[in-house]
C-alpha cells in the first residue's frame, strides 16, 4: 500500500512509522525545512529553545508507541522524574503581601500534606480528587481514547453502562465546578484548574472528566526527557526511517488529488506524488480548506467558523546571565482576576485581542535539569503567556507584542523576586499568534489546536478519516483524540486502526501487516 503523509509534526512521523512497521510504502512530505512542527527547536549560540512542548505527560501513550515500534521510551529517551515537579506564584491581593509560592512534588503523599498546611481537610479532598482522576483515566484509556468511535458496541459493556451516571456528570460539570467542589481556597483550585490549559480550553468550559490529567501530574509524576523534547522528534524520526519512510523536508504540499472519489496523491511542487492512502496531519482546518476542492470538504469553513480554536501564546524565549534559584523546572503564576484572564485567552475584549496584564504563564527552565540547553553560568527560559488565537495580535518584531513581552519580563521579575532579571538577559526570541499561522498554517493561529468543550471531544471532535474521500486519513490535535504529544501518538494509532479495520477501543497489541511493500525503500530525498 502506497501511503503519502502530510506534515512531519509528531502525529505525521508516528502515524508513518506505524503504517511503514506495518508493511506500507511511506513518503512524508514537510514543508518546513526540518520535522517537529510544534515541537520544535531555535538555536541561538550554546542556547537551544524549545518553542512547543515542555511537559513529557501519560508517559503510557509514549510507551505504547515505542512499543508498537519494537522498543521502549527507557531505550529511546533519557527521563528524569521533576522532583519538584513544579512552583506556583501567587498575585499579591491588593494592599497586602503576595502569599508563598506553593511547591507540587513527584509524591501524591507529599501533594496531600501541601493541600492540607494550606487548608484543613483539603489533603483528603485531594486524595479523593485524585482517586477519581485514576478512575476516569484507566476507563478513558481502555474505552475512549484509542478509538476512532465508529461502533457503539464496544461501549455497552455491563462495566461502562454502571458507570453511565457518573460520565454523564463529569460531561455536564465544569472542571473548576468540580475542582470547587473539593477546595475552597483560591491557589489550591487554580492548581486543579490549570490541566485546562494543556487542553486548549478554559476551566470553566472544559467538561470536568479532564480532571483525569491531575491523575497524570499528581500521580504519575512530571517526567523530562534530557536533550529536549526534540530528542522525542529525533527517536520517532528515525524509527520512521529506519521502517523505511522517506522524508522529504521543505517540500509543502499544495493539494490532495482526488480521482473517482478517492485519494490519488498530492501535488508537492509541480510534482504529482501517487497514492493509494493519504494521511494530513497539518492542521485540520487546512488540510480541509485549503488542499481539497470545496465538494471533497468534510469539514467545510462554515464548520471551522462555528468552532472554538484553543489559545494561541505569546512565547518569550530568554538567555539569562546568572542562576536563577527562584525559578523551578516548572514554575507558573497565577493571577487574581482568574476568570477574567480566561476570558481574555478565549474571547476579544472590545473587538479587540489583549495579552493580559498581568497575565497567568508558564515558565519552564530546563537549565535546571539539562547543562545541554544553556551556556554554562547562564538559565534557559521558556515563557509561555496564553493568548487568543487572533493573527492581528501579531508576530515576532511587532511592536505591540515586543511591548507585552517586556510587560512580561516585568511581571516574571516582580512576582518571583528578581528585580535585576531584565538586565541579565543576554538573548530574547518571541513568538505569537501570527508566527503560528505563518510557520505552521495553524488555524486562527491557534499555539495548541482545537479547544476540548464539551462539543469538540470525543464523539464530537473531527474524525481520523474524510467522509468525502476512500482514502483520506487525518492525524493531529485537531482530530481525535486532540491536543499534546502522547494524544497525537494515539491519533496516529487510530489512523493505523482505521486501516486494519479495527474498531477496538483499547491499544493495539501488535501491528498486523497492512500490505505487501510495493518494491524496495528509496533512499530519502
Ligand atoms: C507552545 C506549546 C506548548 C505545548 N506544550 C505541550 C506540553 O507541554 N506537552 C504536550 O504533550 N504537548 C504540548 N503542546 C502540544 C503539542 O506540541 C502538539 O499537540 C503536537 O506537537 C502537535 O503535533 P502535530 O503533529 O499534530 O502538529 P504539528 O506539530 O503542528 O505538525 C504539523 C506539521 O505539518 C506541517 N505542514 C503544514 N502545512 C503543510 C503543507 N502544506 N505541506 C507539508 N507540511 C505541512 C507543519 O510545518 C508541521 O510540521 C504544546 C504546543 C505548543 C505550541
């Protein structure tokens, strides 16, 4: 079977090395002049930034992928477990001094003690929040994550339909709903608020079955893999290849060829590249609307218009003279007017996108756990500022968003205590909404894809596979089962599922041959 995959972001190099391991004829086309996509690197001397993922999260996914490929994620990558696994900074409340910042650790044990010194009863209101995370999660992994939903049988089983009543409220509740529901003090339901962010969506519109990812951060632990996260790009790069995928760099694809209905190939250049299968793993929305003719359109731009993109950001990367021991691995700052900050990530204020000020972020420093990122005697930051997935807030260069990121730089320093931060940085990189639209044709300019409401996971979410086009496979956080890097190595699974014809809803045990090679690998352009 000749297959074509389009994008060379994680979902398009793990969706090749699977369907290659299973026997078909993978050329990857990428427009970009190196693979990685989001996942991507900028060098700036001895400082290598990280522009996309930070966060090695369901390292069972991982697993399960570098299972899949005859290995493991031990062989593959070098992880440590964070311990702290992160900080979190509070705004002061007016007229009176910030609170202390609160530690999460690698231990359930430890987290419990932390929730209940900062409120009574709120260590065992976590144990039990927990709990139920595990819960969800085990059942989401054995029933609803690693299906393509095209049977309802697998889903009538006696132990989900027990179930049904407690699915049902956690689709209905909020996760901040819920994370109320255990604590009572402001910082501890921002700690249980924040797994949002990773899904592209507020916690005020995200069903509170995603409270399954404090499952994830609490009990499984925050893993790094050392070298960076493009060292999981370079491990699944080269399975791909050595499964004999060709990857063909700075070769964008300009239109999905159909014939009789069916996928034929794609026009890379002025070159028509014949298949029989044709996987897009670039942005949905783009792959619909700009490389297949208006009548071979499942998701038309009408149905992109009604939908709600997650949060772009503002990326601010930073080379800084000096130790910074008042920063973690993972450090976040929260700010008081919480739901306000959300608002303004997921809606124009006055027809009129804002970066936030101040602004809850993110800053990773993998300095702290990796000499290989940053000089020595100097810190790597990565500053990550959600922001509205809204073009005209602009790119690197642009004023109004160099401005906001000097804001930035002033909150980071004020907050965390290091008045001299600005004077320290050697180097800065920034990064915005039209730097995503620009670099990687992301919808809206959206950093992580398609938000997970209600209305857009799960059976809602767009499907792995056209309903226009036999043929036409989709892989990537805007289709099933969205946003972040193990979700997308699962979206790659289903694209292989969906060519065995298995409509299972747990992990694949082993790759069945798909097709006989149709000749001998080429050497890679
Ligand atoms: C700032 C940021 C932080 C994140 N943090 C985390 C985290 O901590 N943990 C986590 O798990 N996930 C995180 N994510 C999400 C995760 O990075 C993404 O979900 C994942 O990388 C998406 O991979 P993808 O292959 O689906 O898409 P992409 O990585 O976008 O890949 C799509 C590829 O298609 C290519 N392409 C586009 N148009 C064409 C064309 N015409 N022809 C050929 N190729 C084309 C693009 O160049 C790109 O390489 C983060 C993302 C961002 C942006």
């Amino acid at each position: 079977m000749k297959v074509v995959v389009i994008g060379g972001g994680i979902s398009g190099l793990a969706t090749s090395a699977l369907l290659a391991k299973a026997g078909c004829e993978v050329d990857l086309f990428e427009a970009r002049e190196r693979v990685g996509g989001r996942a991507y690197t900028i060098k700036d001397g001895k400082f290598t930034f990280e522009t996309g993922p930070s966060w090695y999260l369901m390292p069972d996914a991982f697993d399960q992928f570098y299972r899949l490929m005859g290995t493991t994620a031990a062989e593959q990558l070098d992880l440590v477990q964070l311990e702290p696994a992160y900080k979190t900074f509070y705004e002061a409340e007016p007229g009176k001094a910030p609170s202390e910042p609160i530690l999460i650790h690698d231990l359930l044990g430890k987290n419990m003690e932390v929730f209940e010194s900062v409120e009574p009863g709120a260590g065992e209101a976590l144990g039990r929040y927990v709990a139920s995370a595990q819960d969800v999660y085990d059942l989401s992994m054995k029933y609803f994550l690693y299906t393509n939903f095209d049977s309802v049988k697998p889903f009538l089983k006696p132990e989900l339909l027990k179930r049904a009543g407690m699915f049902l409220s956690h689709l209905f509740k909020s996760l901040d709903g819920f994370a109320g529901q255990h604590v009572r003090d402001e910082r501890l339901r921002k700690i249980l608020d924040f797994p949002a962010v990773f899904l592209g969506a507020s916690p005020y519109n995200t069903p509170s079955m995603y409270h399954l990812m404090t499952h994830v951060d609490m009990n499984v632990g925050v893993f790094y893999p050392q070298g960076g996260f493009y060292k999981i790009i370079e491990s699944i790069a080269k399975l791909a290849k050595d499964a004999g995928v060709r990857i063909h760099t700075s070769s964008p694809v300009s239109k999905i060829i159909v014939k009789d209905g069916a996928a034929a190939g794609v026009l890379v250049g002025d070159e028509v590249v014949a298949a029989e299968v044709v996987v897009g793993t670039a942005d949905l929305e783009f792959v619909e609307t700009k490389l297949l003719e208006p009548k071979h359109q499942t998701y038309k731009p009408a149905y992109w218009n009604r939908k709600q993109p997650g949060p772009s950001a503002l990326l601010v990367m930073l080379g800084v003279k000096g130790k910074l021991p008042e920063l973690e691995h993972h450090t976040l700052l929260y700010s008081n007017n919480w739901k306000k900050n959300f608002d303004k990530v997921f809606k124009k204020a006055d027809g009129k996108s804002q970066i936030a000020n101040p602004a809850s972020l993110y800053i990773c420093k993998p300095s702290a756990t990796d000499k290989s990122v940053a000089p020595s005697g100097h810190e790597n930051l990565f500053v990550l500022v959600p922001a509205a997935p809204d073009v005209a807030l602009g790119g690197e260069g642009d004023p109004a968003l160099e401005a906001a990121a000097d804001r930035i730089v002033d909150q980071i320093a004020d907050w965390a205590g290091i008045p001299d931060l600005k004077s320290r940085i050697v180097t800065r990189h920034i990064m915005g909404p039209a730097d995503f639209a620009k670099n990687l044709n992301a919808w809206s300019g959206t950093a992580l894809g398609m938000a997970h409401t209600l209305g857009q996971s799960a059976f809602f979410r767009p499907r792995n596979k056209s309903k226009k086009v036999k043929g036409l496979y989709y892989a990537g956080h805007n289709t099933l089962p969205g946003i972040g890097l193990p979700m997308c190595l699962i979206g790659a699974e289903l694209v292989y599922k969906h060519l065995a014809g298995d409509k299972s809803t747990t992990p694949t045990e082993t790759l069945k041959p798909l097709a006989v090679r149709a000749g001998k690998p080429k050497k890679a352009r």
